[in-house]
C-alpha cells in the first residue's frame, strides 16, 4: 500500500445529548456528533483515514477501530494511548486496508460508554464490491433503562450479579438508535444489509419473516460464495452483510431475533426490531457473483497447535464471578513475533457462550470441535458455545506493538475475561513484563 494514499477527514465530537429513540421518549445519549448512532465513516480501499476526536464529556474516552488492521499505537486502548482527557483532542490516522463492515466505539469505561452510545460505522468500500440496488448499515443495539428513560444502576447485590452474569441486555431494543423503524426496500430489487451488532451482550439470531437471505460478507470482507440461509447468529461484536430482494410489491414482514440460548439467568424470547415495507417495483441493476472472492487458506485443519487460550468462570468473594483466561483475569500473555503463523486453539469451558475478539488482525476459523466450519471467512470475532474447542490460524505481519484479545460481552470483558499480548520483530530483544495496563478501566 502507498503511502501517498489519499486521505479521507472526519471531525467526532464526543457529546452528551438529548436523543429521541421514539416520539416522545427520550434519553440523555452519550455519542459522536450529537447522533445515535455516530455518523457513518466512509472511505475507499487503501485510503488514509484522519479522524480529529475532540471530547467534550465530563471523563476521558478511547475511541477503537474494530476490525481495521491498523498500527498499534492507532487502535484505541489503554495499553497504546494516553486516553483523550475532557477537552482534549486526539487524531487517528490510518490506512484502510480492507474492504468490509467495521465499526468503532468507545474502548474505555465501556460498560457505561457503549451502553449510552458511543459508537458508529466505519464502512470501507472497494471498486470490486458486488452491484446492489441500495444498501443499508443496520447496528443492534439496545438500553436498559428506568420507568422515567435514566440508564439503570444495579444498587444491590442480586441484580448486579446477573449483570455481571449475563451482560447488560436491555428491553428497548434499537436498530439505528431508534424502537420500531420500517425499514423499505423496492419490489424486485436487491440490497446489501450491513449488519453491526454494537450492543453491550445480546445474541440477535437474525429472521426476517422465514425468508431466505443469502450471507456475502462477515468481520474481514466477502466470503468466498454466497450463503442462502433463512437465519443468522450475529453475536456482540461481529458484523454480517447479507443480500436480501427481491421482494413482491405491497409485502410486509418483521426484522425479527429469535431466541438464543446463551445459558443466562434471563430467559431468551423472540423480539422484533424492526419492520420491513416493500414498495412498488423497480427494475434492479444487481449482479451479484457466485464468487464473491477466493480465501487461501493459511493453514490445514490439522495444523499443529501453538497456544492454548482457556475461557472460564469462577467464583469471587469480592465480585461474585471472575470471568478468566487461562485462569486469571486481564491476563498479559506471551508475545507473537512478526511473520510466524499462529495456530491457537480457543477453549471455552464455561456453561455459557463467549465471542472472541482479536484486535487489528483477521483470523480463520480452521475447525469447531474438530469440524471445518460452513464456509471460509476472515474473522475477528467468533462465538464459542459451552463446552466448545475452536482452532484458529492467523499470521502477525510487520506491526508490533501491544495487542489485545477478550470477551465482547462487555461486562465479561470488564470483569476479566481479556488479555494483552505484544507482537514483535524477532530480531530485536524482547523483555516479557507483567504489567496489564491495557485492562478496562
């Protein structure tokens, strides 16, 4: 990639704001530009983007770039940046290398930060990217709020436990910042649906209507071939393009998520979230390919194992529940050396489901519980069920720094369940430290 790319401006006012998410309910939002979500970010393959943050909350924030694979002193945590203090400015300025549905969102005092809205989409287009009729960036979200719309405060013990248990998973459920949008799509034409899942916790097993979609696109880009499916687990953290269309004219059906079973206190049920309109018949310039891209793979399925990464949960005096990797929490892990493929194995021996993030890098699922998985994909995010063994293969290239690995449920990531690693050139000295800056504040 040049280095004389063009570069692409953006100005995010971090704020405090009125935000109306129905007529005639509103919430004290905290957010980019005085908009829930934050704008849109756009920018072309191989752009250089430049985004100034200005901060005017009454406490510091980080703003991280999920999914760009970016310099590390660029991706937003605590362990590569002084936080952006109130007002304070800060400029993030990257290439982005890929083509896909990222996002960015707070990375600091996230429990509070993402609950009230601190993120938005970050949407990187590339000239080879399959003809749509329109296209339409979805982020799931919801709050948890009081009869009188404040953001709840758990006060006593039961409650604040199967928070921390569970994850904040509220009843006001949004799409785009707003309850119950209709979402309109013409007769007989095709779209691509970007979706974003930024909620704190909540599992959305996409359903519209039992009609089939067909998945393009997940964390890293196109996949290889299309996808044609009439449900889709989009777990916190993970984004999914899907071509939808085309319809018939005058039809009408729900955006639905179907009930997960994540093993939380809370019991899972269907909800919908939004509503879908087919308008009047246009004719459709749509050509979507049935290859989307070609994925070489990085490594066999049978690939020798490097590292072993262990989720679990334990009991705390102090806190009620740890969540753990490798049996303790905000873990700093032994460093990667730049060029050496990684093959780690992610086991998950707890009774609950846990989403994997890995920041500034693209992994590939090699196996689930000793099975290839549908279809080959990038990833950065993947869910591991109870009980469930996931190998993946992913290779650091020339950009070392401290990187971060953990939970994206994000009362699970704040209570332990992450860990920092460094990645380094293999021929220059290294001395390996205990010191776990990067935690969550």
């Amino acid at each position: 990639m040049q280095s004389q790319s063009k570069a692409v401006e953006y100005l995010l006012e971090a704020n405090e704001f009125n935000w109306e998410i129905a007529p005639g309910k509103t919430v004290k939002a905290w957010g980019f530009n005085n908009q829930l979500p934050g704008p849109v970010l756009r920018a072309q393959r191989g752009e250089t983007l430049s985004v100034k943050v200005k901060n005017n909350l009454t406490e510091p924030t980080i703003i991280h770039w999920h999914g760009i694979r970016l310099p590390a002193a660029m991706d937003g945590t605590g362990g590569v940046q002084k936080p952006i203090e109130p007002g304070e400015e800060f400029e993030y300025k990257f290439i982005v290398p890929d083509a896909g549905t990222f996002w960015y969102h707070s990375h600091y005092n996230e429990t509070v930060q993402l609950e009230r809205g601190m993120y938005g989409a970050l949407i990187v287009e590339d000239k080879t990217d399959p003809v749509f009729d329109g296209e339409k960036v979805i982020m799931i979200d919801d709050m948890k709020l009081t009869a009188d719309l404040e953001f709840t405060k758990p006060s006593w013990s039961l409650p604040r436990l199967i928070e921390r248990h569970d994850g904040r998973q509220g009843d006001t459920l949004l799409i785009n910042g707003k309850e119950d949008p209709t979402i309109n799509i013409h007769a007989g034409q095709a779209e691509r649906w970007r979706f974003i899942n930024s909620s704190s916790a909540r599992y959305f097993k996409l359903y519209l209507g039992g009609k089939t979609f067909r998945i393009i696109g997940t964390d890293g880009g196109l996949i290889e071939k299309p996808v044609a499916v009439t449900e889709a687990l989009i777990t916190p953290g993970e984004r999914l393009d899907i071509a939808v269309g085309a319809f018939e004219e005058g039809e009408t059906f729900n955006l639905n998520a179907l009930s997960y079973n994540r093993s939380t206190f809370l019991r899972s049920k269907t909800e919908t979230f939004a509503k879908v309109h087919v308008l009047k018949a246009k004719s459709s310039v749509a050509m979507i390919p049935e290859t989307l891209r070609v994925i070489e793979p990085l490594a066999p399925q049978d690939a020798p194992v490097q590292r072993k990464v262990k989720l679990s949960v334990g009991p705390s005096l102090k806190n009620g529940l740890d969540f753990l990797v490798n049996n303790d929490t905000h873990v700093n892990d032994k460093p990667v050396k730049v060029g050496e493929l990684q093959v780690w194995e992610i086991n998950n021996v707890s009774l609950m489901d846990h989403p994997f993030h890995l920041h500034g890098f693209f992994f590939q699922v090699l196996e689930i519980n000793g099975k290839a998985p549908e279809y080959k994909a990038w990833k950065d995010t993947i869910n591991l069920t109870p009980r469930t063994k996931v190998k993946i293969a992913w290779m650091p290239d020339d950009r070392p720094g401290k990187w971060m690995y953990h939970c994206h449920i994000v009362e699970h990531h704040a209570a332990g369940m992450m860990a920092n690693f460094d990645v380094i050139d293999g021929t220059k000295e290294y001395v390996h430290t205990t010191d776990t800056q990067c935690h969550v504040h």
